[in-house]
C-alpha cells in the first residue's frame, strides 16, 4: 500500500474540509468585521461551492498534458495563494471572488487526488484507501471549530484564514518533494481507457435512467445537509443565544461524529448491504435533524452537543457509504463517468441552498425551523435509496431471467 502518496492527498482532503467548514464558525466575528447581512452571507458560502463546480470540469482536462501529479501541485499552490488573499477581503463582493478562486483550485486539486489513489492502491485495498481520503476531509471539517475557536481571541478571522493559507502553502512543499505519480497512471491500458471515453449520455439510457437521477438527487440532498450546516450552523446558533466559542465546537462535534462513523459504516456495509445499511442511517438522521431544531434554544449545552454528534455520524456516515452504491451501480466502463456527473450535480444543487437560508434568515423564519428543515432532504435520500434498491433489484431480475 504506497501510505506517503494516500497520506499527502489525504493531507489534501483534510485542507479541503478545512477551507470550506472554517468559514461556517468563522461568520458571526466576519459578518460584524464587515458588516455582512444574512442574505450577503449566503452567497459567500455558496462562492466555494460554485467555484469547485468550476474547477472540477476545467482543470482535469489538464491531466493528459501536465499529469496528475502537476496538476495537483498546481491546484495545491492556487488555493493556498487564494486563501491568503482572503484575508484580505473588506466587503462581501472582494469576499465572494477570493472564496470563489479557492473554490475553483480545490475542485481541480480533488479529482485528481483520488485519481493517483485509485491508480496506485492494490485492486484488493483500493476501497479503503479512497475511504481514507473521505477521512480526510472530515478530519479538516472537525478541525474547523477548533481553529475558529482558538483565534476567535487572538486575531479574529483575518489571522485564522492566513494560518490556514501557511498550512497550505507548507503542503505544497511537502508534496512537491514527496507525491509521485503512480507508474500504472502511464500504462498503455490507462491510455487506452482515456482515448474510448464513455458517452454521458449512456448515463440516461433507459437501464441507468431511474437510478441516475435518484444518485443526483441523493448526493444533492446529502451535500446540502453538509455544506449547509456547516455553514450556517454556527450563526443558528449565535443567533438563538449561544456563545460564540459553542458555536464554532459544534462544528467540530459534528464532524468527528462522522470521523467515527467512517470507520464502522464500511463493516455493516459488507454484513448487511449498503441499502438497508443507508436506510436505516438517513432514518436516523431524519429524526435527530428535526429533534435538534426543536431543542435548539432550550437544550442544554451538553445534551445539544449529544445530538449534534449522533447527527454527523448518521449524516456524514451515510454520505461516506453512498459511494459504495454509486460505484456498484453502472458498469465498468460507465463507473467513473457516473461518479463524475453524479459528485458534480451534487456540488451545483447545494451552491442554492445556502443563499435560500440566509434570505429565510433576513425574511424572518425562525432558526428552529430552518434547523428542523434539514430532515426535509434527509427523508428524500431515504426515499431516493429505496428507489435505487429496488431498481437494483429489478434490473437484476431482468438480466438473470
């Protein structure tokens, strides 16, 4: 197993879930820093996603001239250089465009990535090694609170973004005289697979079509739970009353309940299956979502963070186990074209969601209620799942009778 390379794009992931989950606990001291309103909040947290929507079709059409590995130091130096500059930003608009650029480097680092993991993991390993990389991530999202927290009082958020942007930057270093590209990405068999690319349009052929858009229906609505609480989570919060450093630890709660979901999701995965497995989550899910709305301003502190907790490990845990259906689901030749569409769908429906919030926000509605709503996609991934399964199962009937 070649651990230095799964360890630095790891390292990558982790900057990843850093840069997008800081800015959530961040936002009550930049909103005051700046003078932001709710509804300008939104699209600067939405700016990360749209500019990763971007980079992830733009800059992989790079990898057959430049290679993987260059690809990644370059994405790597783009965002760290981006992230500095945020610092700099003194309005929404100077705001949104560096959250944006960084956005777009890390949707070009990210594809890339997982592809010299999957090139170089053992066929019999590569499952858990691309579950590390998604370990990574959350590992930087439960890192967000933690850092927020720490410069809430030392230097605000203009000191957090630049320690976070030297951190970058340091990787690049340590990936420039470490990552190296796995010989298998220059074999003639990967160049014959990269000249007989698949149609997408196969994607919505009559065998793939119900399940294909029951996939991006699914990752929209996970990715939206995601993003969005991380987000917007650590203002709810402030809002309701809580401190400022609670807000920003619950960010970090939330996240290592997924961290410690990872590391079991897989094992009932292959004792029970993904589906039931899944189902059974996101039902969880729906119910502590909408539990943790209603208590938002009268639980205690403790028994808040409870919640949160069990809310990420049922969240994030089956986000995590929803790419084992969607790598299961399409052919081989069709696989990485599916979870391509599928992962950038996903990131395009949650650019909206944020903004909906922060105009529900300045419109009045209630933060308990905007809290509660995110069991709404919860129940819909539950549904999209069950759809998918019973696709599975018929479309297997079909092909063994």
């Amino acid at each position: 197993m070649p651990w230095l390379l799964i360890g630095i794009c790891s390292l990558i992931y982790l900057l990843d879930g850093l840069i997008h989950s800081i800015l959530g606990p961040l936002a009550p001291d930049l909103a005051k820093s700046l003078t932001l309103t709710n509804a300008q909040l939104g699209p600067i947290f939405s700016a990360n996603l749209l500019g990763q929507c971007i980079g992830l079709i733009v800059v992989p059409l790079l990898g057959a001239r430049l290679g993987q590995r260059s690809l990644v130091l370059l994405s790597l130096l783009g965002f760290g250089l981006a992230q500095a500059a945020t610092a700099t930003a003194y309005d929404a608009n100077s705001l949104f465009a560096w959250r944006l650029v960084t956005g777009f480097f890390l949707g070009g680092a990210l594809p890339s990535c997982l592809a010299l993991v999957t090139a170089a993991a053992p066929v019999a390993r590569r499952g858990f090694a691309i579950m590390v990389l998604f370990t990574g991530y959350g590992s930087g999202a439960t890192l967000a609170g933690v850092v927020a927290s720490l410069f809430s009082d030392a230097g605000g958020w203009r000191t957090a973004t630049l320690w976070v942007a030297a951190a970058c930057l340091v990787t690049v270093v340590v990936a420039a005289l470490w990552l190296r590209e796995p010989a298998s990405a220059d074999s003639p068999t990967a160049a014959a697979t990269a000249v007989d690319r698949p149609n997408p349009l196969e994607l919505l052929s009559r065998r793939y079509l119900l399940g294909t858009l029951m996939l991006w229906l699914l990752f929209i609505a996970l990715l939206t739970i995601s993003y969005c609480l991380t987000s917007w989570l650590p203002t709810l919060l402030v809002e309701v009353g809580r401190d400022r450093q609670f807000a920003a630890l619950s960010i970090s709660i939330f996240s290592l309940g997924g961290i410690v979901a990872a590391l079991g999701v897989g094992l009932l995965i292959d004792r029970f299956g993904a589906i039931r497995t899944l189902v059974a989550f996101l039902a969880m899910a729906t119910v502590l979502l909408f539990i943790v709305g209603q208590v938002l301003v009268s639980a205690s502190s403790e028994l808040l963070l409870v919640l949160l907790g069990a809310s990420g490990f049922f969240v994030l845990g089956a986000y995590g186990g929803i790419n084992v259906v969607l790598a299961t689901f399409y052919a081989d030749t069709l696989r990485a074209t599916g979870i391509g569409w599928a992962k950038s769908i996903g990131r395009i429906g949650t650019v909206v969601a944020p903004v909906l919030i922060g105009s529900a926000l300045t419109l009045g509605m209630a933060q308990t209620t905007i809290m509660s709503m995110f069991a709404v996609p919860a129940a819909l991934s539950v549904l999209c799942l069950l759809v998918i399964g019973f696709n599975q199962q018929r479309r297997n009937q079909k092909e063994f009778s």
